[in-house]
C-alpha cells in the first residue's frame, strides 16, 4: 500500500501552466500514486499543453478572474460526474497574478486596478473555488493553496503581492470555520520560498533574488519544485489529517540563515 492512501481517488488542480508548474508536479505525484487528476487551466493554449503532459487526465478552461467562469466549470465537472457516484477528495489552487507591465513600482504607487486584479484572481479565486465546488467535495475533503514562504519581508521586487498571499493565508481559518458547519473538509497551504517557474521569471529582478536565496539556504542549494509538490500531496492525503488552516513553509531552513557569514563578508568588505 502507498503511504499517501490516494489510489481512486480524485482530485483538482488549478494552474497547470508547463512542466515547470508546482501544479505539474503536484499531479504527477498523485498520479504516480495511483490518484485520478482533473485539470484546470486558464486558457486554449494551455488546454493543449495539459492535454500532452496529462494524456490520460480530463482537462477543463477556467479563466478565474471571471467568477461564472468557476461557476460554469463546476456545472461541467459535475456533469461528468454525475451517474458515477464520486466525490473529489481534493483541490489544489495555484493560481497567482500580478501586472508588473509597468516594471515595479514604490508599494505607495500601487494602482489601486492592479491590486484589485490581483488580489481577485490571486485570492478570491481560492475562495469562489471553495464555495461552488463544495457539493462536489468528499466529507473529509482536503483543500490546499500555494502561497509564499513569508508575507512580512519587504522585498521590493515582489510588492503588493505579498499582502495579497497574506489575505490568503489568513482565508485558510475563515474557509476551514465556515466548512466546518456542515463538512471536516481542511484547508492548508504550502509556503516555499524563491523557485524557478516559468511564472516567477516575469517578476522583475527575481533571477537576482532566487541567486541569493540559494546563498541563504542552509545547504546552499535552492528549493526544488519537486519538495514543494511533495508536501503539498501529503496535506492533500488523510496522512495529514490531523493538519488544518496552517500555512507549511517550504524553505529548506533559509528563514533562519539570513545573516548566514558568507553574505554578511560579501556585504561589508
């Protein structure tokens, strides 16, 4: 038997965008593990893409930014659903948007259209998500969310996404109440810190800011998508049952090596 426990059951994952996705590998571990996958993407080009990398796993189009889209997305799975009896044993939203178009702005200068934006497909997506696939949910459902290891740096080159990952951190106990009248379904999110996806290359500066946290990981080596993944798939199995509306950070021990001697020696001499 797998430790994971996740043969025939299914689950759903927003935000496959290519192989470089936390949301490719999440799926293809629980594929390997004997798990059924549903996909979600925003788009028709990446609908393609999903269909080549998940040949065998039912691919559907949701742009979140737009709630009836959620709305018509649940309507389509449930349709296909129906007749076979089946739950989802749970969902994974990896989903995250931010307009940096302009290139970075002070945090004062934030556009009130961009932050909004963001915060609705980064955010209330989660959220929304929650809400309209609920009736689709096992009783003992697990949701997880991806977000970022810490929302209280400043770091510059992030901006107002950080307040936005923080308002989804802080959903995870208000989902994870609300359910609990009528569901032990658990919401939980992973934290990494810095990783090389295609998503993070448009952030400006990030190339500079993933090469020094390689310096500030205690084993001077980045954090791979793949462990990131990996705990994810385990709060998504009843192994973390007992885990709810925690926020897990994945960050191979950089938060506590940021006066690491090679750094501070490079920065003062």
């Amino acid at each position: 038997m797998n430790f994971l426990q996740v043969e025939n059951k299914k689950f759903i994952i927003f935000g496959l965008a290519n192989k470089k996705s936390v949301a490719y590998a999440i799926g293809k571990i629980l594929i390997d593990q004997g798990a059924e996958v549903i996909h979600v993407v925003r788009s028709e080009e990446r609908l393609g893409n999903a269909k080549k990398l998940f040949p065998n796993s039912p691919v559907y189009i949701c742009d979140v930014e737009d709630e009836e889209n959620i709305i018509r997305v649940q309507a389509e799975i449930a349709k296909d659903l129906a007749g076979t009896g089946e739950k989802i044993a749970g969902i994974v939203h990896s989903i995250a948007f931010a307009n940096y178009s302009d290139g970075m702005k002070p945090f004062h200068e934030t556009r009130k259209d961009d932050f909004l934006q963001a915060v609705n497909i980064s955010c209330f997506s989660f959220i929304s998500i929650a809400n309209h696939f609920k009736d689709l949910l096992e009783e003992d459902a697990s949701v997880v969310t991806i977000t970022i290891s810490t929302t209280k740096m400043a770091s510059e080159n992030y901006g107002y996404m950080a307040p936005i990952k923080a308002a989804l951190d802080s959903s995870l106990c208000f989902l994870a109440k609300s359910f609990s009248e009528f569901s032990q379904v658990r919401f939980n999110a992973v934290a990494p810190s810095l990783l090389k996806t295609s998503a993070s290359a448009g952030i400006p500066g990030y190339v500079d800011s993933y090469l020094y946290a390689e310096k500030a990981i205690l084993r001077k080596k980045a954090l791979t998508t793949q462990e990131v993944s990996n705990t994810a798939a385990f709060l998504l199995s009843n192994r973390s049952s007992g885990i709810n509306c925690q926020t897990v950070v994945v960050d191979a021990g950089m938060s506590v090596n940021y006066f690491d001697k090679e750094i501070v020696t490079k920065t003062v001499s």
